[in-house]
C-alpha cells in the first residue's frame, strides 16, 4: 500500500464571506486583485457583495468575466493578460468549478510565466507557488476549490487535459452554502451528480486510498439523501451546507485518488455536444458502473449499496438500478435521445477514441478498449 497527500487549502466554511476575504487579503497584504467571475454569476446580489467588500477595503479589483462553461486556453491567456495590465498581487475566484479552474491556471502562470498550452504539453514544468487565490464556490459540484488541478481545453483539441501540482492548491477556500440559493434546480442537479461521480470514481479507483475511501462514502451519501432536499427547495439551508461538504469531499477525494471512465466518457461528449459537466456525467454514471461491477470488490460494492439506501447484499443490478432511478428522479438525462441531440450527426467511434486519451482512462477498475468505450457511448444513446 502506497499513498501520498496533500491537504494544504485553508477552508473557511459558513463564516461571512465578505469580511473573511478582506481579512484574508489584508493578512497577505495584498492590495490590487483580479475578480475572476462569469457573466451570470457577477451581477447576483450576493457577488456585488463581495465585491462590494474589497473595493471598500481599499482593494483595487480588476473584473474578469470571460470564462465559458468548458473552458480553454484562450481564456486563461486573457485573463492573465488583464493581471499583467493591472499588476495584480492576487486572485479572487467567485463561481462554479470552471471559474475557479480558470483563475487557478492565471495564478500558476503569473508566478510561473509562460502560456498554459506549455505546461499542457510537457515543455514546462510548475515550479513555483501560484499567486495567492481566493476560491469562493457558488455550486456544490467538482469541489475545484480544494483541487491542485485545473481542466482546460486546448485550441482545437476535444479531449480535456489537466496541469496539477501541489503548488497550484487554493490558498484559501471560502464556503458559503447561502451562494447556491440562487442555483437553478437544472444545475442544482447537474453539479450534485458531478460530485457524486468524483467521490464514486474516488471510491473504486486503481488509486483509491484508507484514507481517502471514508470521505468519499460520505460524498455519495451525502449527495443520495439531500440533493433530492435542495432541488425541492433550493433555500432549504441544512441541505445546501450539506451538499458543499459533500462537494468539498468529492473534489479532494477526486484529487488524491483520481477519475476513471466517468471523467474519459463525459469529457469528449461535453465538448462535441457542448453539455455541461453534469449533464455528460449522468449520461454515462449508471453505464460506466454496470460495465464496472466485476472489477469492484463484494465489500466495496456493500458500501455503496448502503450509501444509496440499499440493503447490503441487493443484487449487482439494483445498483445500477438505483443510480439510473436517482438520475431520471432529479430531471436530468439518462440518454441523449432526451437532450434531442442529432446523434447520427457525430462520429461516435472517434468520440472513443478521445476518450481512450483521457489521462483517467488507466485509473479505471476495469480494463478499458475503444470497443468498450463506444459501446458505452452507443449505451447511452439509445437507453
């Protein structure tokens, strides 16, 4: 048995957003920030608010909103191109998983240097500290926030590629379960099924950790019993908190141990068919776990069953029963027919392909081919 952790991202949860960050800021003296946002999430009331709070600081904040749902290297060269400009000395990153992807790449670049398409390819390595960043989550989904990685796209490029180093951590994650009120209930239930996919790769990954398995039950847990609460009412407080604890598990679960076929399927189909992260994953979770059973050990399969209210020894098939039940319960889709996709239009087998170059590809339980993969893909076509 062998593992390596990194748990160096201070989190503050449930505390006033507001007056935490400044204190944080002023603890690092840091005085011209880049407000890293998307254009939905920047006009909400709560996120004048903070950024209310550091212009009253005495802060100088530069606004950055460019930053897509699937974002690439474009993005984060101009976004580091305005904290150039502006001579920022940290990052404030307030969204959901891709903006807090985006601004940690800004920050390893700022103090690295470089453009991201570099360290992509392998021609540059990370080799110091990022610059200080400030991640505030406003969905309880990949739990970017705790992460030492950031997924972004290449120019042309359909397969998503991660640069991760221990020196690319948050410094400090602010969590307040009050900033998914506003969440609508399609993305409330998209980004719950994204942790829930994290924290079960986590569980039945080739790396997969003693350490790390207990947080990741919790993660699928968590997210079987309130996710259903939040969606129904997107106010209910105890629900919210408990999906960005479920989130924040699934992410570092994620982190340490890493994806698997979930993470290589969901990817390319996000990118030729322009779905959020969540939707690609529910498309594939119930698929990629039947075709996953043999390689999931009887204690293992055990827990899961009871973290999704089964009884421990229910047949292989309720498993997945139960996931597709889960997925159909929460609206979202358990087949592209139901997107209204035009599936003919796409080269399935290609899409294979593109996922067999998925880096979490050979962290999967199971033995992969791209004869399983476009079958998989073909299974979620048509049930």
């Amino acid at each position: 048995m062998h593992f390596v952790l990194y748990i160096p991202t201070q989190v503050i949860f449930g505390r006033p957003t507001g007056e935490s960050l400044v204190a944080q800021l002023r603890s690092a003296q840091l005085r011209r920030i880049l407000f890293v946002s998307d254009p939905l999430v920047v006009d909400l009331p709560w996120a004048r608010q903070v950024y209310s709070a550091l212009t009253a600081s005495g802060c100088r904040v530069a606004v950055f909103t460019d930053v897509s749902s699937n974002p690439d290297v474009q993005e984060v060269s101009r976004g580091v191109e305005l904290a150039r400009e502006e001579e920022v000395q940290g990052i404030v990153a307030l969204g959901g998983g891709s903006v807090i992807d985006v601004a940690k790449a800004i920050a390893m670049l700022l103090a690295n240097g470089g453009n991201y398409s570099d360290y992509l390819d392998g021609n540059r390595q990370v080799q110091r500290r990022s610059c200080f960043l400030a991640a505030i989550p406003t969905t309880a989904g990949t739990g970017s926030e705790v992460t030492r990685s950031c997924a972004i796209f290449s120019d042309g490029d359909t397969t998503s590629k991660t640069v991760a180093s221990p020196l690319m951590f948050p410094h400090v994650a602010l969590i307040n379960p009050e900033f998914t009120f506003s969440l609508p209930p399609l993305y409330t239930a998209a980004t719950g099924i994204t942790a829930m996919s994290q924290a079960l790769e986590a569980y039945i990954a080739r790396q997969s950790n003693p350490f790390v398995d207990p947080l990741a039950v919790a993660a699928i847990q968590t997210v079987w019993h309130y996710l259903p609460r939040a969606l129904a009412d997107g106010n209910d407080l105890t629900a919210r908190q408990a999906m960005m604890l479920a989130a924040l598990w699934a992410g570092w679960c994620r982190d340490q141990c890493g994806g698997g076929l979930i993470d290589a399927l969901s990817t390319p189909l996000r990118r030729h068919l322009r779905l959020h992260n969540g939707i690609a994953n529910a498309l594939v979770l119930p698929h990629v776990v039947h075709f996953n059973l043999t390689a999931i050990s009887p204690i293992r399969r055990q827990r899961l069953n009871n973290a999704l209210a089964l009884a421990t020894d229910a047949p292989e098939e309720q498993l997945v029963e139960r996931l597709i039940q889960f997925v159909r319960y929460l609206g979202l889709p358990t087949c592209l027919k139901e997107l209204d996709a035009a599936v003919v239009d796409y080269d399935w087998h290609s899409i294979a392909s593109e996922a067999m170059q998925a880096e979490s590809i050979a962290n999967n339980p199971r033995d992969v081919s791209i004869e399983d993969c476009r079958d998989l893909i073909l299974a979620s076509l048509l049930s």
